[in-house]
C-alpha cells in the first residue's frame, strides 16, 4: 500500500504532526482492501460449509473462529490505522486503544476462566442446569424452558380450526408436488415449481403466525390453484396446468369432517419443521440463501448428527448437557 | 472549547476561529481534543465488550445454540451492510480531506452520501432482518416464540444478537445526527484547513461505528 | 514550584472567581453556566455534601432499626422494635414483613446514594476539579464546557435515582444482583428508575475522567514534567484512567439489567437460560476498579497534605506515583474475590492469588508516608488530624481485606459485617476522612477564609471516636456470625449493635460540628493568606481565592512540588514554621512569586 499520506504544509501553529491529510487516492486503496477482506471472510465461511458438505471433512471449530476473527482483526487495523488516521497521530492515541483492547481481554479471559471452568470440582457448583431455562416466573412459559413453551404455543396455534383447515390443504398440495416431482410425465418439472411454491408459501411461518388463515381456505387454495393453472394454459403448457388443475380439484374433493378427524398435530408441526430446517422455508420471503440453507440442512440430519461438533473437544463440564 | 471572535471580517468562520483561552495554541487543542475522543471511543468499545464478553461465553457454553441461531440468519445482508458501512467509511474520510483543502462543496457531497449509507443500513437491518425475523418469533429472552428450536438456548443466541445490533444501530443514529449537524455547519463555512476538529471527531466516531460491525458482521453471521 | 511571568496580562480578570457578578439572579445565572473549572468544583462539592448528608440520614435509620432485636410478643402476637415501620405509619403490625420492606428499601438507598453518588465522584470531581488546573498551572480543564456538562449529569441522573424513593423505593441492595433485582417490584418502574440513574451517573464519571486524563496530558505548565507534578495529581490521573477504562462495562451492564427487567432477555437470568454469576462478572469488573477510584485520589489527598503539613520532602516520590498505576492496573484483575462463593474453585484460587498482589502497591504508600512524616516538622491541625486518622483507619481497612481475599477464611466472613466494616473503614476511613482533609486543607485556597482549628481539630476527633464505635464493633459481628442485610438479629448480638448504633450518633456530632465550623467560616473567617501552609505547589502561588483564570500572567514550573529542603516557598513567613536545614553547603533558593516582585 502506497503512503501517499503528505503533511500539512502551511500551519500557523506549533506542532502539525496530528493534522496529516489522507489524500483520496490512499483512501480508495483501503477501501478496495477492506472490500476485498470482506469478500474473503465470506468466502472463507461458505468454503468450510462447502468443504464439510461436499467432502465430507468436518474441520475443527476454531479454524472457522480463527479465521474469521484474524481477518476481522485485519479489517479494523485498516480502518484505525487510515481512516482513522492513527498511523499518522500522536501516539497515545494508539495507546489508549491498546490498553482499552487489553482491559477487553482481561474482561473476556477472566470471566471465561469462572464460567469454563465450573463443577470441575464439585458437581453441584455447575448445578442443576436446566437447559434453556426454568422458565420459572417467565409469562406463558409455565415453568417450562423457552423454546419448549414456544412450541407448545405453536402446537396449540396448529390445533385451532382455521389454521387446521389451511394446513390440510396444504399438506395435499405438498403431496401433490411431490407426485409430480416424482413423475416423468410430460410438464411434470414444471407443475411440481408451481405447487411446491404454493405449498412453501402455505406452510411459511408468516402464513400461520403472522397472517393467521381464515375461514374458507379450502375455496381459497382452490382458486389460487385455478388461477396458476390457467397461467400455465396461456403460457402453452397444457400439461403442466392440467397437473396443477387436478391438484385443485384433489383439494376441492377433501372431506374436510373426515380430514379433521384425522387431522394430527404432531405429524403436522414435523412437516412444518421439515420445511423449516430443510430451507425452503425463509422468513423474508422468495429471497432464500444457498449458503445458509444447506447449513440448516446439515443441521437437521438426523439428530445425533446435529449435537455440536465442539461441544466434546472443549471439554467444559457445563455447557451442552441438556437436560433430555 | 470554541470561541468564535465576532469580529466583523470578510474571512469565512474557520479561518476566523481562535483556540480556547486555556490552550496555548490552536495546534494543542485540536490534540487535547483528538485524544479526549480517542478515550471516549475505548469507552465505547468496552461499553460493546459487555455484549462481547456476553457472546463469547456463551458461545463457549451452548455452541449448538449459536450454530443454530447463525444458521438462521442471512448472511449476504450482514455482507451487503458491512459493504453499505464500508463506502461509508470511506465517504466520510473523504470528507474530511475536501474540508482540509477546502473543497466545501466536495466536502459537502461526501457528508450528504455518508448519510445516505448510514440510512441504507438501518433500512436494510429493519426491513431485512429486524422486522421478519422478529415476526414468526425469532426474539429474545421471554419473548422467544420460534417453535422450531432446536437448541434450548436458542433464545439467548437472539438476546445477544438483538442487544448487539441494537446498541450499534443506536450509534449508527448518533453518527448519523452528528454528520448532519456537520453537514449543517459546513454550509456556514465553520470548518476550513485550519479548523476542522468536529469533522475530525464525528469522523473518528463513525468509523468507530464502522469498527464495531467489523466484529459483530463474523461474529453473528459467520461463525457457526 | 511556580514562577510566573508578569509579562503576559491578556485578559485582565483580576478579581476573585467567588466575586459576585451583580444580583442574585445574575449571579446565579452566572454560576449555572459557567465553565470556570473553580465554580464547577466547588457545584460539585455541594451536591456530593447534600448527597452525603441525605445517604447520611438513610445510615442513621438503618443503625436506628438495628438499636434492638425485632421481638414478636407471645401474648398479643405484635411485632415490637421495628422502628422504621412505626416510623413509617404502620402502626401495631403483626407481621415482620412490612418492617423488613422498609429496611430493605433504607439501606439500598444508603448504599446506592453513598458509592454512585457521594464516594465515587467526591474527591475527583470537586477536589480534583478545583486544584488539577491549579496543580498543573493551567488556566482550566482540558473541556470546560465537558466539565459543566458532566456536573449537570450527575444532578439529573441523582435525580432520577433518588426519584425512585419518591415511588416507594428499591429493595435490591446497591449490588443491583440478578435475579432478584430482575424480578423484584415486577412491573414496576422504580427499579429501572434507580439503574439507569446510576447508569447515567456513570457517564458524568467517564466524562470527567478522560476530560482529567488530556488535562494533565496536555495543559501542564511549561517545565513541568510528569515527575514534577504533585502526587495528588498522579491519583488524580491514575483513577481517572479506571473511570474510563471501567466504567462502560458497568453502563452495559445495568443496560442489559434494564433491559432483563422490561424485555426479559434472560442473559442474567436462570429462568430464561442465562447465568446469574455472570451479572455479578458484569457488575464487579467495574466495581472492583472503582474501589481504586474510590480510594486513590484519597490517597493523593494524603501524599499531599501529609508533605505540606510535614513540611518535609515526600519520601519516595517516584514509588508512590508508580504505586498509583500499580495499583490501577492490578486492580482490574481481582474482582472475582466478590464472587468466592460462587465461582468455580479454579477462578477462585486465582483471584485470591492475585488479591493479595494488591497489598504491595497499597503498602509501599503506607510505608513512604510514614517516612515521610519521620523527623518532619509536623503542624498539628485538622487536616494533619485527618491525614494521621486516614493512615490508621486506611490500615485496619486495608488489612482486613486480606482475611477476605484468603479463600478459606473468606467462606465464612462473606455477607457477614465483618465486610460491613471491611468496606467502611476504606471508604469512609479512607475516602472520606481523606476528604476532610482535603476539604480543610484547600479550604482557605477554595473560599479564601480560614477555618476554626479548634473547632476544626474536636470535629475530627469526634468523628474518629464516633467511626470506630460504629465500625469496630460491627467486625466482632462479623466474625460472630451476623449476616448483612438483615433487620434483625438474636438478642446475643444486642450489646454490640447497641454500640453501633451510638457510634453512628457521635458520627453525627461530628459531622455537624464540622458543617457548623465551615458556615461560620464563610461568614465570619479571617482573610486567608495565598499560602497558609507554606505548600510548594503551584496553587499555593495562586491567589486566595484564586482569579478567575487561576494565575497573574502564565506560570512556570521550576522546582519540585515538594522540595522543601532546597526551596523556600513563597509566602513563606519565618513566624510560621521553622526553616528546613539548607542542603549541605547552599542557602536555600526562594521561589519566585508575583507578590515578592511587585
Ligand atoms: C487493600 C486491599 C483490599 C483487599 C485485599 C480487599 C478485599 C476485599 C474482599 C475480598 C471483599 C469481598 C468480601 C466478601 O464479600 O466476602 C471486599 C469487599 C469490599 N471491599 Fe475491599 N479490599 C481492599 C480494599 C478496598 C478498598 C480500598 C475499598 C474502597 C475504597 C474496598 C471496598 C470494598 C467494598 C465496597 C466491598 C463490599 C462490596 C459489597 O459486597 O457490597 N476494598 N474487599
Ligand atoms: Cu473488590
């Protein structure tokens, strides 16, 4: 990197050595470096997902930590030393923030030190951890561990009527989908986007918790279906849309009495899960990240699969042990 | 600190500026003032080392928690700010550069597009991440309402998360008010190549700004 | 140590800082915004003296409920000797609680008041507002305006905290420990009223501290280098780098608390997932350090006023000053001896370990102010009373930290008055009789009258007698087994709370004979000289009072602050004190002062 830095060169006064000028040209430098630092630290991220997924390597957790916070460490002495100009000021600045980063670490180190490190003697000093919490006193908890009352309201949300009606639906589009998806039928590919997305879109989180379904969902989803149907037909794909019209006359033939009896919670928060943790589901609408995605999807490989993979090798008594 | 003498001069108000009584020259006082605000940043940056300090054991602690809770967010916002916070940076030095040469309209334009990135970013932070994630529950503490939890401690993973973000959006506001307040000054020809400390210091405290999401954009988004 | 060139009379303000400027009003407008770091100074000493006095009154009511045991009456079933609740309206109670309520509320007031309030910024900000320029032979702080706006923070977040009385008050100690203060009051804003007036206070702390940090950094007189400058300055300088480096966790950490109360974040909180100990973590890696703020501009007060009234050359200038930042930088790594009982074995053991580290740099300051006082010609008035009270008070509550810091004594002194005492022998023997000191000390410089010795010196004694029956007694309790925080006790512990709380009375006399004496020193004090004590710092070259920008032209720094075997200070009076022995072979230099000149 080039010092293009110059001094000040008409002061009045005394000393100028704090009024460097950092011209333009050593700015943009830095900036192209910080950018380029950016790039790589994602890259570096997405190559270990990458690595762990496609070959099968799972690296140990601190190459990950260690890199991403050396290249972070890089970025923000770029940034304190140019932008910030440290590197042409008065010295005790930097010490200032030298010794402010120090007092950091002690904050960290010793307070790890306590944390990490607790029931190595006594058993009953790491306590009785619940996992998640007692829930003790928490409003809707109901002395259960946070995300436990989370799901149970949920599950609750999946019992009432409405809600249970669009899910139905929603489940037999989803089984459509994957019919097709599983047919080699002419159109078929094409059909099974269409109601996949449909279905994706019925099962999203906002579908049930923001915008909770209303009366009628049955007549809805029918017409919907009709409506992408008929899209398909203008577009040419005659097959394609008979696949998506016979998947809205399949949910128009649901005996809603007899699919509500047998209409199962459990079965169907699984189902939601599934969608979840396998990606599709994406809290900001059609926008879902590759990146991201397959590491939820990692996550959800099975259960054994999914404990942490640090979790043994840190060896703290205290951490992961949830209480089953 | 400023006295401005009202001496009825044609000179623009920067070059009319006088140092404190108490200082010996103009010179030592943009230094006092210069190391008084490097202080207060290490305030600042041990005020986040709470939040740090937070993260770091329990990341330790529940690591699947935090593999999970980074799992659920995306990280090409968390890039697509730090970039947004970046060019922010970079206009803002700028700026300062055009007020030491006294390019002041320049200097101008560079304060006007530093507000406009600090704005793009809290855009992008509502928006994006704050406004849908906290919708189907994704919040912290007694809050939480995520039923697809994996890990217990997947409500403290979002205390964390919004307690850090949101302390760091409060100073991207702050940032924010300082430059216009500058931005404001500078079409009053306050600030000139002899007297610019405030746009010095409301530089140092953006960038401090920009400093802090350096660290929080791996911590939460990368690292799983 | 000061020459002052009598070239340079630029602003022509000649006049007492304390000079009226035309009526009542106008005087009080004048002192609401004025940047003079002198009024600012002496604003603060007002508002931590009312603070005093009201965390005061608080103290008197605990020790008041404590004069006897609460005892339920077999016959009748009523509750007997609960003073606060009979105090309060409830008459005739049959049940202990609403009593204890009150007691709960009394001492978290008295502790909040007392640490956020009156130690904390008492010595820094009104003592050290007023003499740091002076001491540097500077015209004012680095940031005058900073100054006066860090004064009117600490009002308004006062304010805010003590407001919260007015809503019933707080029960969670001045610990503020999760989860109980999470939880306690759910719901309502009382809590969050008190946190966030200490949070706020914090910023009045951080304030002053970086604006004395560039001060000394930048603004000292031209030829004074860092070892010339007095000791009171480096305390002043060490603690102010604690305030800054400290007190931003401690703004975080009650953040977080404010927002586990209304939010429910959980990160303190065992119920939501988080750690308990890890607020206590939070909470003492700021309020350990603090201590040090506490104790070391008091120990600065001491370096100085224990050289001038001795008027001896310091013993181990250099020792002390680096004991300053010895014990600033160690005092960042033992905060974990709050938590012994809590924390694991491994962190315990070496915290403890480096406890004790502490004990050095305390110790070297003890030892060097003993030397220096040896063969000193020593003035016997109230601040050298105080300064020999400080040394000997300071000492016990020095000392007895170390049975706290030992892990196996601490298991069974921890929560007892036994650290009750511990902590109020350094922060009242330390801080406050240091205070005293000071206050006594600069009083002529500050108000330009003196004071009564008489009065002066019986007001300390006073104070000293009253002090250790209060606290002597309380670490008996201690070690016998009485626990803090509690409104009652079994009778066997009667004896000695009885003499506590008598104590806390004579305390009281004392006080008052002092407030008494300073009233009548504005009004009817003699005219005090510029130098009443034969100091070799550059405030004593100042006028008493001084002007309103400090010094007649700009001084300059020629000697040591504390060369009384080469230097004969000016205004020196040969009637006052005697004439150290010259170095072998030279007279003494006379320094210069504008007086002698004109
Ligand atoms: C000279 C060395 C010192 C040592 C070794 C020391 C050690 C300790 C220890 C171990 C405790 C915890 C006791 C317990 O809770 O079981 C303690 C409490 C305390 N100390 Fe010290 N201390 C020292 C000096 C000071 C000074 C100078 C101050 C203040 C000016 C101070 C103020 C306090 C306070 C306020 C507490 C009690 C806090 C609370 O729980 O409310 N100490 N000290
Ligand atoms: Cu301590």
């Amino acid at each position: 990197m080039s010092h293009s830095a110059q001094h000040a060169d008409a002061h009045d006064h005394g000393e100028s050595h704090s009024h460097a000028i950092v011209g333009p040209g050593l700015l943009r430098t830095v900036l192209a470096f910080l950018l380029f630092f950016t790039v790589l630290t994602v890259a570096f991220a997405q190559i270990e997902v990458y690595v762990e997924h496609a070959v099968g390597i799972r690296l140990p957790w601190w190459v990950n930590v260690i890199g991403a916070m050396s290249i972070a460490t890089v970025k923000s002495v770029l940034v304190m030393a140019y932008f910030m100009q440290l590197r042409y000021d008065n010295p005790i600045n930097t010490l200032a923030m030298l010794f402010c980063f120090f007092a950091l670490g002690l904050f960290l180190m010793f307070t790890g030190l306590d944390l990490f490190s607790r029931g190595m003697v006594y058993d009953f000093k790491s306590g009785p951890v619940i996992a998640g919490g007692t829930g003790a006193g928490v409003p809707g908890a109901n002395n259960q561990p946070l995300t436990q009352a989370a799901k149970v309201r949920f599950k609750e949300r999946l019992a009432e009527n409405n809600t249970r009606e669009w899910l139905i639906c929603a489940a037999k589009v989803e089984d459509a989908a994957n019919a097709a998806a599983h047919s080699k039928d002419a159109g078929a590919a094409e059909a099974a986007a269409v109601l996949a997305a449909q279905a994706h879109h019925m099962m999203d989180l906002h579908a049930v918790m923001v915008h909770p379904p209303e009366a009628g969902a049955q007549a809805v989803v029918v017409r919907d279906l009709e409506a992408q149907a008929n899209t398909l037909r203008t577009k040419g794909n005659a097959a394609a849309a008979e696949l998506v019209a016979a998947a809205a006359r399949s949910v128009q033939g649901i005996d809603m009495a007899q699919a509500r009896a047998s209409y199962s919670v459990e079965a169907m928060f699984d189902r939601l899960a599934a969608v979840a943790h396998g990606g599709h589901h994406e809290d900001h609408g059609a926008a879902s990240s590759s990146g991201n995605a397959s590491r939820a999807r990692t996550g959800v490989t099975g259960v054994t699969g999914h404990a942490a993979p640090h979790a043994n090798e840190s060896g703290h008594g205290h951490g992961s042990e949830a209480t089953p | 600190m400023s006295t401005l003498s009202t001496s009825s001069s044609s000179k623009p108000l920067w070059a009319r500026y006088k140092p404190a009584i108490h200082f010996r020259n103009a010179a030592e006082e943009f230094d006092a003032c210069k190391l008084g605000f490097w202080l207060f940043l290490t305030t600042e940056v041990l005020l986040f080392g709470g939040i740090f300090c937070a993260y770091f054991i329990f990341r330790t602690l529940y690591p699947d928690a935090w593999k999970e809770g980074s799992g659920l967010l995306d990280w090409r916002f968390g890039a697509g700010n730090t970039v947004v916070l970046l060019l922010s940076s970079y206009t803002m030095a700028v700026s300062i550069y055009c007020i030491q040469k006294d390019q002041q309209f320049r200097a101008q334009l560079n304060l006007i597009a530093t507000l406009f990135f600090g704005a793009l970013f809290l855009y992008i932070k509502l928006a994006y991440e704050y406004i849908p994630k906290w919708s189907v529950g994704k919040r912290p503490g007694s809050m939480f309402d995520y039923p697809f939890a994996e890990s217990a401690h997947l409500p403290l993973w979002w205390s964390v998360y919004y307690c850090g973000t949101a302390i760091h959006a409060a100073h991207v506001i702050i940032g924010m008010i300082l430059i216009a307040r500058v931005l404001w000054r500078t079409t009053k020809r306050h600030y000139g190549p002899t007297h610019y400390t405030m746009v010095e210091i409301t530089g140092l405290y953006w960038h401090l700004v920009d400093l802090i999401w350096i660290f929080l954009f791996p911590l939460l988004y990368l690292i799983h | 140590m000061a020459h002052t060139a009598d070239t340079h009379h630029g602003d022509g303000h000649h006049g007492s800082y304390l000079e009226r400027k035309g009526g009542i009003i106008a005087t009080i407008f004048d002192w609401a915004t004025t940047v003079d770091h002198k009024k600012i100074g002496v604003m603060y000493l007002f508002a931590i003296l009312f603070m005093f006095f009201l965390g005061g009154v608080a103290a008197l009511a605990v020790r008041y409920e404590l004069l006897v045991p609460v005892t339920i009456d077999p016959n009748t079933g009523q509750v007997q000797g609960q003073f606060l609740a009979a105090l309060f309206g409830s008459d005739q109670p049959t049940s202990v609680s609403p009593g204890n309520n009150i007691y709960n509320r009394m001492f978290t007031l008295h502790g909040a008041i007392m640490v956020f309030m009156v130690i904390v910024p008492s010595i820094p900000a009104s003592l050290g507002n007023f003499l740091l320029p002076l001491m540097l032979g500077a015209k004012d702080v680095a940031f005058p305006r900073l100054n006066l706006l860090s004064w009117y923070i600490y009002v308004f977040g006062s304010i805010f905290a003590v407001s919260s009385i007015i809503l019933g008050g707080v029960d969670t100690g001045w610990t503020f420990y999760t989860p109980y203060s999470a939880t306690t009051d759910a719901g309502h804003p009382k809590v969050v009223l008190m946190v966030l007036g200490a949070f706020i206070l914090g910023f009045s702390s951080i304030l002053t501290g970086l604006n004395f940090v560039v001060t000394v950094h930048k603004l000292r007189a031209p030829g004074m280098g860092w070892f010339d400058m007095p000791l009171f300055v480096w305390a002043i300088y060490s603690s102010a780098i604690i305030q800054v480096l400290a007190t931003p966790v401690i703004g975080i950490t009650l953040l977080l608390l404010v927002f586990e109360r209304v939010l429910g974040i959980g990160i303190f909180d065992p119920a939501r997932g988080g750690d308990p100990v890890l607020y206590q973590h939070f909470f003492w890696f700021y309020s350990h350090p603090v201590v040090y703020v506490m104790i070391l501009p008091g120990m600065g007060v001491i370096s100085d006023v224990l050289a001038v009234q001795a008027h001896k050359k310091i013993f181990g200038y250099r020792a002390i000053a680096f004991a300053s930042l010895g014990i600033a930088a160690v005092s960042f790594i033992v905060w974990g001896h709050h938590m012994f009982t809590s924390m694991s074995e491994l962190a315990s053991t070496v915290f403890s370990a480096l406890t004790f580290l502490v004990a050095i740099p305390t110790a070297v300051k003890v030892f060097n102010w003993i030397g220096t006082l040896y063969k000193g010609s020593i003035a016997f008035n109230t601040p050298m009373v105080y300064t020999l009270m400080f040394l000997f008070l300071f000492s016990i509550g020095g000392l007895t930290g170390l049975p706290l810091g030992t892990l196996a004594t601490d298991l069974h002194l921890h929560d007892s008055y036994f650290v009750v005492a511990h902590f109020h022998y350094v922060m009242m023997g330390g801080t406050i009789v240091a205070l005293m000191a000071g206050i006594h000390h600069w009083w002529p410089k500050m108000f330009g009258k003196m004071y009564n010795e008489t009065a002066g010196i019986l007001g300390a004694v006073i104070v000293f007698i009253g002090f250790n029956l209060t606290f002597l007694t309380q670490f008996l309790l201690g070690t016998q087994g009485m626990p803090r925080r509690y409104a009652s006790y079994v009778p066997e512990f009667q004896y000695l709370h009885e003499l506590s709380t008598y104590g806390s009375w004579i305390l009281l006399v004392g006080f008052l004979i002092h407030l008494f004496n300073f009233l009548a020193s504005l009004a009817v004090g003699k005219k005090a000289p510029a130098n009443p004590w034969g100091g070799m710092t550059m405030e004593w070259v100042a006028d008493s009072p001084p002007t309103e920008h400090n010094f007649h032209g700009d001084p300059v720094c020629t000697h040591g602050p504390y060369d009384f075997d080469r230097v004969v200070p000016p205004h020196w009076d040969p009637k006052d004190y005697p004439l150290p022995a010259p170095e072998a072979g030279g007279r003494p230099m006379v320094a210069h002062s504008p007086d002698k000149h004109d």
